[in-house]
C-alpha cells in the first residue's frame, strides 16, 4: 500500500469517525426537549402571538406539556407540545432551536390526538 492510498484510508475513516460522533451528540438534544422540569421557550398559533416561556411537564398519560411562566391573555398556564410550531431549549443563558416537529413526533400517540390537551 503507497502513502496515498494510506492517506487516503485515513481521511475516510476520519470523517466517518466525525459523522458517527456529530449525530451522536444530537440525539441528547432532542431527548432534552421532552425532558421534566427543561426551561423552554415556544411560539403557537393556536394562541397569542410571540414567545411565551414555561417548563416542560408530563402529564398522568405521559404526554408533554408545557406549564407557562405566567398566564397569556386569554389565561392559558398549561400548553400541549403538539401545538408548539416553534421550540427553544434554555441553556445557561442562551436559547437552542429545537425541531418542534421531531419533538411531537417523539410523543405517544395518544398524546397526538386533537383535543388530548
């Protein structure tokens, strides 16, 4: 075997090694959004515009959901993850995206049914 074919091997090797690495470190992520007690910030049409904060809570059937800081105007403390349309972790004073949709689809089913709030 020449040195460039060695070289070669290596590289192939390496960026398998970095891919394997990279989707291993984002699986953490998602299971964190489902997590009891994650500091969340999320948007939803389904109620007033903006970012509303709150923690993420399971209910007694295991479905998420998230418990508001504070009430929105029309009085909603307690929202279903189903009807989230956009999701951010807080982590030490900054905030990641989270792919809203994988964090639904990761639910139970049970937790998907329209009206399971």
């Amino acid at each position: 075997m020449n040195s460039k074919s060695f070289a070669r091997g290596l590289t192939t090797a390496s960026i398998a090694m970095l891919g394997l690495a990279a989707s291993l470190l984002a699986a953490p992520v998602l299971a964190d959004t489902i997590a009891d007690g994650s500091t969340v910030r999320f948007r939803s049409n389904s109620i007033e515009s903006g970012w509303h904060t709150g923690r993420i809570k399971r209910d007694s059937r295991h479905c998420s959901m998230i418990q508001l800081d504070r009430p929105t105007e029309h009085g909603y403390t307690l929202v279903a993850l189903m009807v989230v349309d956009a999701l951010q972790l807080g982590r030490t004073g900054q905030w990641t995206a989270i792919d809203a949709r994988r964090a639904i689809a990761a639910e139970p089913s049970h937790c998907l049914i329209e009206g399971s709030d």
